[in-house]
C-alpha cells in the first residue's frame, strides 16, 4: 500500500493494481471523505483512477501547450 504522493514520486501507478493507503499527507482526508460520505472504497477508488490517468494526461498537456493548441489545453486542464 502506498500514499498517493509516494504513487506520484515512484511512477507505481505504471503499475496495473495500485493499492492507496489514506492518510491525508497531500490532501485533505476528512474533507474528501465527507465527499464521498465517509465511503472509503469510494475514496480509493477515485485516488487510483487519478494516480493511474493523471500522468499521461499531464504529459498530453505538456504537449498541448508545445502545440499552442488552445482548445486541447482547455480540454486537459480541466
């Protein structure tokens, strides 16, 4: 199990089964919990889903802004 900064930092989401440990080091743990109304699968799930897409789509706007392609920017930024 890892944190998500340490997922970040080592590129374990590479990885196709990323375990996430919560403990808030990077973000908020009581308030995205509350989000999710206290639902801790559904919290990891999301973490892993950004752990795993978020590089490739950083990657896709770094190229965007390369490109000065203003739309896809927009598109990946958000």
């Amino acid at each position: 199990m890892f944190s998500l900064n340490t997922c970040l930092k080592k590129k374990i989401y590479k990885r196709r089964k990323v375990k996430v440990k919560i403990n808030g080091t990077v973000w908020g743990r009581e308030s995205a919990l509350k989000t999710v109304m206290g639902n801790t699968k559904i919290l990891k799930a999301i973490i892993k889903s950004f752990v795993v897409d978020m590089p490739a789509r950083i990657e896709a706007l770094g190229a965007a802004i390369n490109r000065k392609d203003i739309k896809q920017r927009c598109r990946l930024a958000h």
